[in-house]
C-alpha cells in the first residue's frame, strides 16, 4: 500500500547533514518527495512511498545522523497522490 507522509522532526537537526542523509535513506528505500530546513530550526520531510518505507525512514528520523539530537518527529499520514519523480533537498 502506498501512501504519503508530511514529517516534521524537532532538536539539533540543522548543520548537521540531517537533509542529506535523509536524502539518501529515502533513496535507497525508493522513496520519492523532498526535505529542507525551516525557519523555527525543524525539518520538514514530505514524501511518498510503500508504507513499509515511509515506515522505516520515521523509524530513521527518531535517531537521525551521529551529530542529530532528535527530540520529537512528527508524521501526519495523507493518501498517496503519485506527485514526485525523484527525491531532492529544497532550499
């Protein structure tokens, strides 16, 4: 089943390649969709994907690359809408 997600993950997650690597995890889960930082310090992931791979890169995001401290991710789960092609890092 597939399905999207809007993840939102809180702590030490900027300057810490916490966008890169979650590029990366995506990819290699074959997870479409983007990551960038936002202003109040948090990330914002949205993607699509198998719900088994949206599942595991949340499972990721709670413990993120070495230099992350993560202190709450927060997942609100949509209907899959096909909308991405690849997976990329915003601006």
């Amino acid at each position: 089943m597939r399905e999207r997600a809007q993840i939102i993950v809180r702590g030490k997650v900027q300057g810490v390649f916490f966008r890169y690597n979650t590029m990366k995890v995506a990819q290699n889960l074959g997870i479409k969709g983007w990551v960038r930082n936002l202003k109040d310090g948090s990330v914002e992931i949205l993607c699509e994907g198998e719900s088994k791979d949206i599942d595991e890169l949340i499972k990721w995001c709670w413990k993120g690359p070495p230099a992350a401290l993560v202190e709450d991710v927060n997942v609100k789960k949509e209907e899959y809408m096909g909308e991405f092609q690849t997976f990329e890092i915003r601006y």
